[in-house]
C-alpha cells in the first residue's frame, strides 16, 4: 500500500505545539485528513484545536509497512506521535 504523509503542527490548549504525522492512503481526499486530525486531537482532549492546511502539509508518498497498513485498513488513518502529543 502507498501512503501519504502530512507533517502536522498544532498549537495545544497549554500553548505548546504538538507535532505528528498524519498517514492516510496515497488517494485519500485532503478533507477527510483533517477530519482525521481532528477526531486525533479529540483523543488527546484537544478538541477544537485549529487544524487547517497551515497547520497540516502533505509531505511525501512511500510504502507502508505491515503494520501501519493494518492500522490503516482498521480505522482509515495511522498518527505517528513525534512531539508533546
């Protein structure tokens, strides 16, 4: 499976910025990635949180492996955590 990878930056309600990678299937429609960073952020307590194309860029297309495939398959999107998240 190709994925694509968008590089988020969020600005958390303390102030300090969470960043994750939001990772979809190559042809998922841009809406429904941030629809998936918001239903993220909502895990996180962070609800309402602006999550726009500012905040959320594609950056690249590659193979998944095994198990973000899983994942992908099982819930539509995998967040790979990177800071204060």
């Amino acid at each position: 499976m190709e994925i694509a990878v968008y590089d988020t930056y969020v600005k958390r309600k303390d102030g300090r910025i969470m960043h994750f990678d939001i990772i979809v299937e190559k042809n998922t429609p841009y809406e429904k990635v941030i629809a998936y960073g918001n239903e993220y952020l909502k895990t996180k307590g962070e609800e309402g949180q602006e999550l726009s194309s500012n905040e959320c860029k594609f950056c690249h297309i590659e193979k998944a492996s095994k198990d973000i495939e899983e994942k992908i398959k099982n819930k539509g999107y995998y967040i790979y955590e990177m800071e204060n998240c």
